[in-house]
C-alpha cells in the first residue's frame, strides 16, 4: 500500500532542498580549550560532508574536533553489539575504531592508556532529550519545545530552538558519557514537528552538533496530552477517537500533496512526505498497549512505518506485536503512575520486552535522569532478573548504546566498537551498571572530550563561564 502513495516523493524532496550545500564546511566548533576550532588545530583533519539531500535549509556545519592515535588496554569491554571482552584493547585513529580485540593487538604509533580493571562501552546514546529546547534554568523564557498552537504542527523543527549553551549538555556528557542525543518537540500536539539527532560537543550554533548524516525524526503522540490540551479549548480532539481522525485526515492531505507535481512549497506536508518516502523517522509517545497498536495500524493504512514508540510503559503487553512490526520501545526503568495512561506501567517492562525478542531501548525524557542512563539500565535488568529473567550486562549495554543508534537510524556510524564507525567511546571507572561508577574518559570522534582528571578537559556552558567551580574560576 505504501508504495502506491510515493510517486514523485523523492523528487519533491530534493526539489525542497536547500540551495547550494556545494561550498565546503567552513564553522568548526570552538574548542573548549581556547583553541579557535578544530580546523585551526589540525588543517588536515577530515571533515564530514553536508547531506546531499539535506532536508532543509539549515545543513550541519559538524566538524570533528582533532584527536590523537588512542589505544585502550586491559579494560572489560562492551562494545555494543551484546559482546563482551575482558582485558580487552580498543584502538581508534582519524576519528574512528580501528581494531578491538585482545591483548594481542599492536598497539604501536598509539599513545596507550592503561585501563586494567576498568570498562569501556560506545558512547551513550538518548534517543528522547529536550536539552536545548528546554534549557536549564528553567524559566518560561526558555520553554521552547512545544508549539501548541495546533495538535498538528510538522512544520516546525526542534533544532531551531536548541539553545547551544544549555547546562545540560556538559552534564550529560560528564556525569553520563552521553555522546549522541536525538532532541525532540514536546508532546502537546498529535504531531509536533521534526526531531534532530545532536553530537554533544560544544558549538556556538546547533549546526555545529548535528550529527552528520543523521536522519531526521518526527514526534507524533497519542492519548491523553493533546486531546486534554486541544479538548480544553473546545476544539478536536477532546477524545481519543479524535485523536486518530486527525492524524488520519492530515496523513491523506499529505499523501494528495505528495502526488501533485505542481503543488506549492508547503513545510508541514514536506516534513510529511519525507515520512511517507521513509527518510524521516517516526518517534511516536504512547502509553497504552491498545493505543501502540492502533497505531501501527494507521501506520499500515497511510504507508509509513513506526520507529519507536516512546515511553511505552504498556509495551510489555503487546511485546509480539513490536517484535513483528520491527517497532522499538523507548522506556524508563521505574516512571509510572503519574497519570492515569501511566498507571499499568511496571519495572519489568524492559525485561519482558528483551524475553520477547523485542527492541528495547533506555531513554531519559529529563535533564537529570540523561545523566545516569546507565543506572536506569542497571534498574531495569534488576527488575527482570527478580522474576527470573536474567539478561547479560553486555545486552543491557546495547538499551543505552546500539539499539537507540538503530533506532534513530544512525546505527551505521556509531552505537558499537566496531572497526570504520565512529570512535565516540567512553572509559569508566568502574562498572558501568553500578551506581558508584562514573566516566573517566569520555572521546567524541576520537577527541578526548572530557577527562575527570585534567581540568583543562571538562568543558562547562559558557552560561556557566565564571561561576564557582567553573570555568577559570579556582
């Protein structure tokens, strides 16, 4: 059915595209260590090239900072993928892994750190974040990250209300080696616009993070946000039922628009046409079990499909159904009972979910709880192992690493120690699943990022420039 609304999509969507992406990358991001940028550093270093068919007239402007010939020796690896290794050695150049393996790697024209009796993960990735769009401090004048002036609103993007010097991503990066992050719109409307998928280095623009190459998302949500937020000003949807005739109307209005070849520039339906073509992905905050596979199966009608759904605190219960649709689930390891499309959630949904064969991912949809994505992991396998299932530390590693890169569609380049993908590795000091662990290291493309023990090498926002504690500040 999918296929037969895609006529002239693709041709739409490069007709759509920005002007000239020709000229090459010219804004590297600010070094943290005074250094102009990355370029100015190291003339040599690669760059990463604009999309040829970026989406949008904002092209990511991404590059990486410079980094050294790094060997990691010693260390019980996770890399990712479900596998570990103990007394492993991990090496990465030019921005990306080169080898993993043994004792038994070279590790010549590499500066070696000894990481004996500590571990070594891919970078953590969160796949829901609102860093940027709802900065810290926490005021009005930064709430930015949902235009609920319509329960449809696709033409809006999240990254043109990134704030670049949020707190919280500094944090993130410190206190919970989070190298990636997809941004979201908030959940007010039915269809709330277009994720961005973030490096987390420091940048004056939001064009300086985005993660090169990464596709876009679209948050969609169901249940009781917008049908209580649109149905309190007397318009629909006030019911769920509303809820889906609107999403249902406004996808046939985008498949019409799809198939004009005359229609006029419209930035809604093209954020919906990318949907239908399939190269923006589809984030979808669901509660209820029966909610997901009403969901689904609108998906099935209009010809578009479901990445993720987030939060989904009832997913346990249809853990088959996202199995056989390729869906993941976005979860949290103990939120539940705030509202009452929260109340069925339990602990062991994650576990459940793994017992099924079903996608899972940790997420942290909060500016605190991004920083200890490896302890909510840590929570969720403890729930499932006191009903007996017992799920490998290295698999509950891919919930925070792998399986949220696959799902946002960036699994390619990053996600797993793999040799050609991205070197964003984390050095802990400890076990990673334990809450008294922490990162020691954290690189990004390879560029040692932070360093627990070189001050030089704990980047802070430059809102926070200046404050005890911070910055140059003794």
């Amino acid at each position: 059915m999918a296929g037969r609304y895609r006529t002239g999509l693709r041709t739409k969507l490069r007709g759509a595209a920005v002007l000239a992406l020709a000229s090459s990358i010219a804004l590297g991001a600010c070094a943290t260590t005074g250094t102009a940028s990355a370029a100015d550093d190291d003339k040599d270093a690669p760059r990463y090239a604009a999309l040829t068919e970026d989406l949008g007239p904002f092209p990511s402007t991404y590059s990486r900072y410079p980094g050294r010939p790094t060997a990691l020796v010693g260390a019980t690896i996770y890399d990712g993928t479900g596998e570990m290794i103990e007394g492993g050695t991990v090496l990465f150049r030019d921005g990306e892994v080169v080898a993993i393996g043994g004792s038994d790697l070279s590790t010549d024209g590499y500066d070696v750190i000894d990481a004996s009796g500590k571990f070594v993960t891919p970078g953590i990735i969160d796949i829901h974040s609102h860093l940027g769009d709802y900065p810290t401090p926490s005021v009005d004048a930064h709430s930015d990250g949902n235009e609920a002036t319509s329960p449809t609103t696709p033409e809006v993007w999240a990254e043109h209300s990134v704030w670049p010097q949020d707190p919280g991503f500094t944090r993130a990066l410190a206190n919970g080696g989070v190298t990636a992050l997809q941004i979201l719109p908030g959940s007010a409307n039915l269809m709330g616009g277009r994720a961005v998928t973030l490096k987390n280095v420091p940048a004056r623009t939001v064009q300086g993070m985005k993660f090169p190459g990464a596709p876009y998302g679209f948050k969609m949500a169901c249940g009781e946000n917008p049908k209580r937020v649109y149905g309190n000003r007397g318009r629909m949807p006030s019911t769920r039922m509303g809820n889906f005739a609107v999403n249902r109307q406004t996808w046939l209005d985008a498949i019409d628009y799809a198939n004009k070849d005359d229609a006029d520039r419209d930035l809604a339906m093209e954020t919906l046409s990318g949907v239908l073509a399939g190269d923006i992905l589809v984030h979808n905050h669901c509660y209820r079990a029966d909610e997901m596979a009403l969901v689904m199966d609108m998906a099935k009608e209009m010809g578009y499909r479901v990445s993720t759904f987030h939060h989904a605190v009832e997913a346990y219960k249809i853990g088959d159904l996202l199995r056989e649709n390729e869906v993941c689930s976005a979860v949290w390891a103990d939120w539940y009972g705030f509202k009452m499309e929260a109340y069925d959630g339990i602990l062991e949904n994650a576990a459940f979910l793994q017992r099924e064969g079903a996608c899972v991912v940790i997420h942290s949809d909060d500016e605190n709880g991004i920083q200890r994505l490896n302890q909510e992991a840590a929570k969720a396998q403890a729930a499932g192992l006191r009903v007996g299932i017992d799920i490998s530390d290295a698999t509950v590693i891919s919930w925070i690493t792998l399986n949220a890169a696959k799902a946002m569609g960036i699994d390619e380049m990053t996600g797993s120690l793999e040799p050609g993908k991205m070197a964003d590795v984390v050095l802990w000091n400890g076990d990673p699943l334990s809450v008294y662990s922490r990162p020691e290291r954290v690189w990004i493309d390879g560029a040692l990022m932070y360093d627990m023990m070189d001050r030089s090498r704990r980047p802070v926002s430059d809102f926070e420039l200046g404050q005890p504690g911070e910055g140059d500040v003794k």
